[in-house]
C-alpha cells in the first residue's frame, strides 16, 4: 500500500482537467497498487462505514456495477439511486437534492446528461461529487485507460494513442488523460464530429507544459501511424439513437479494421470503452484478437475508482 495519497488535496472529481498531472499519476500508482492486493485477496476496508450515493440518469453495466463493487471491497456500500424515481423525477433542484443527498451519504457519483447538472451538484453539496459520465465528459474512464496503458508500457513518455471516431466526452476526456502525463494522442473525426474546441485547447495547453502531443486529424491512417494504442467508441451514442442511419454512413470509413492497423504499430493494442457494436465501429477480428485489451480496460474501471474513492474519502 501506498503511504498516503499526499498529492491529491480536491474534494470533487468532475473533469481531468482540473486534476494536476502529479494527482493523475498518483491515482494511477495507486489504483495499480490496488489491484494487486485484490488479486491477492488482501482487500482492505479502507472506507469502512462509508456510503457512496450513485445517482444514475443514464443505463450503466460497468459504471454501476464498478462503484458498486469496488464500496464493498473497501468495506462501505454503493447506493443506488434511480434519477427518475428521486424527487429530481418531479422537479425537485439539484441544490436541494445536493444538500439532502450530503445529510445522508459520504459522497455522491452521478452519471447524468449535461455536465452543468454535475457542477451544480458539487456546488451545493458538502461531500465529494464524481462524474460518473456526461455529455461532456468521463474522467473515470479515461482514468481506467490510463491505468491499461500503463500496465502494458510501464510508462507514459513517448507512448502515442489514436483516437477514431467521434469526438465525444470519451474523447475529450482521453485527450485531456493523455495530456496530464505527456503522451501523444492523435485523433481521427469526420467533419462536423470533431471533439469541442475548447476542451482541444486546453488539453493542448495542458501538453505543452508536459511534454504531450495532442492532433486533431480528419484521415484515420494518418492518426493511427506508429500507433501503440488505437481506441474507438460507438458511433451512436445514448440520445442519439435518431441519427443512427447517419452516423453509420458518415463514420463507415473510420472503423478500426484489419486495414487500419495495418498502419499502427506491430505491437499495438486495442483498446474501447464499451458496449461495442462489431461490424461497426470496430471489426470482431480486431475486438475479438490478440491485439485487444478491452476487458482488461473495462476491469481497471474497478481499480481506478477504488483509488478515486480512498483518494476523497479516506
């Protein structure tokens, strides 16, 4: 076990981007330091007692069950919470429920819409508040991949990651991962599909004091040269399912196929953040191959929260 988590002093986690690269890196040591103590069957009730409220808007498999899972391995419990079925269903502010929510519980996770609703939340709340997921962005995926790619390199420098696809918040949130620990991160879009261009910025302005690289590109094989990680999403995502015939069309020449890699790295991995759609953003070969990591990336969901949780509340 780690001596403390000296380097990490916030009470939320609502973006990486407010996150120092130290509080990133540490997170990861120690989400890795985590793992293996569970892989031993040395789980020790760090957080005993606590109560982690989750707040869900949106469905969830991993999210939800990750959370969940990782309180009782720190000896506290994950307490689901329906967003339709709270007084939020019925009108009900997030100040109020804020508030409410923080006489009862230790911390607050929620995976909702807009990432206004989750500044909101932290605002008013006396607990720590985490992003589960917005439209915006997902810290604790990117944190997850960070973790995978660190186990597989032992490092972060000179390692370079291709993103193709859409430019959404698990985009954003990559970009803004790679930036903090300097890596190279090439991303691949289709007009109109492009990551927003101020989270663009700032992960470029976040590369540029650490030795990062961070490309928006339009042509998927320029992104994913010498690649050492290629990474995909959906191309519809949830509240989208309307433009799915477009998106199918529009994204058809950014798959990750057999011809893509081709121009990657030799030993390059695969990685997605999950639920995946073979056939369409990424081909079973390459989802299904020796390339892929994508259940051990979807395992590091556990061990990455577990070290978030111990880092606000312990």
């Amino acid at each position: 076990m780690l001596q403390s988590l000296s380097n990490i002093q916030r009470k939320d986690v609502l973006s990486l981007e407010e996150m120092s690269s130290l509080e990133v890196k540490e997170l990861i040591q120690y989400a890795i330091t985590l793992k293996t103590q569970h892989q031993r069957g040395q789980n020790v009730p760090l957080l005993a007692g606590k109560i982690l409220g989750m707040i869900f808007d949106k469905h969830s498999t991993r999210t939800r069950v990750s959370f969940e899972a990782g309180m009782v391995q720190l000896g506290g419990h994950g307490m689901f919470l329906n967003g339709k079925e709270l007084q939020l269903g019925r009108g009900e502010s997030i100040e109020d429920t804020a508030k409410v929510l923080s006489q009862y519980v230790d911390a607050i996770m929620i995976r909702t819409f807009s990432h206004d609703t989750v500044v909101t939340l932290a605002k008013y709340a006396t607990v720590p508040v985490i992003n589960g997921l917005t439209d915006d962005h997902h810290p604790c995926q990117a944190l997850a991949d960070l973790m995978t790619i660190y186990e597989v390199k032992g490092t972060f420098k000179d390692v370079k990651l291709a993103y193709v696809g859409d430019g959404n918040n698990v985009c954003h949130s990559l970009m803004l991962a790679c930036a903090k620990v300097g890596m190279h991160i090439a991303i691949a879009c289709p007009a109109g599909h492009l990551p927003k261009h101020a989270i663009i910025q700032s992960a470029q302005s976040i590369a540029a004091s650490t030795g990062g690289i961070v490309e928006v590109h339009h042509d998927p094989h320029l992104a994913v040269q010498d690649a050492d990680f290629i990474y995909t999403d959906v191309w519809t995502s949830m509240g989208q399912e309307e433009e799915s015939a477009e998106r199918l069309a529009t994204f058809q020449p950014y798959q990750v196929n057999e011809e893509l890699t081709q121009h990657a790295s030799e030993t390059y991995h695969f990685l997605h953040c999950l639920p995946a759609h073979r056939g369409e953003e990424v081909t079973a070969a390459i989802i299904d191959g020796p390339h892929s990591l994508v259940f051990e990336q979807a395992g590091n969901r556990l061990h990455a929260q577990k070290a978030l949780l111990v880092s606000l509340l312990q």
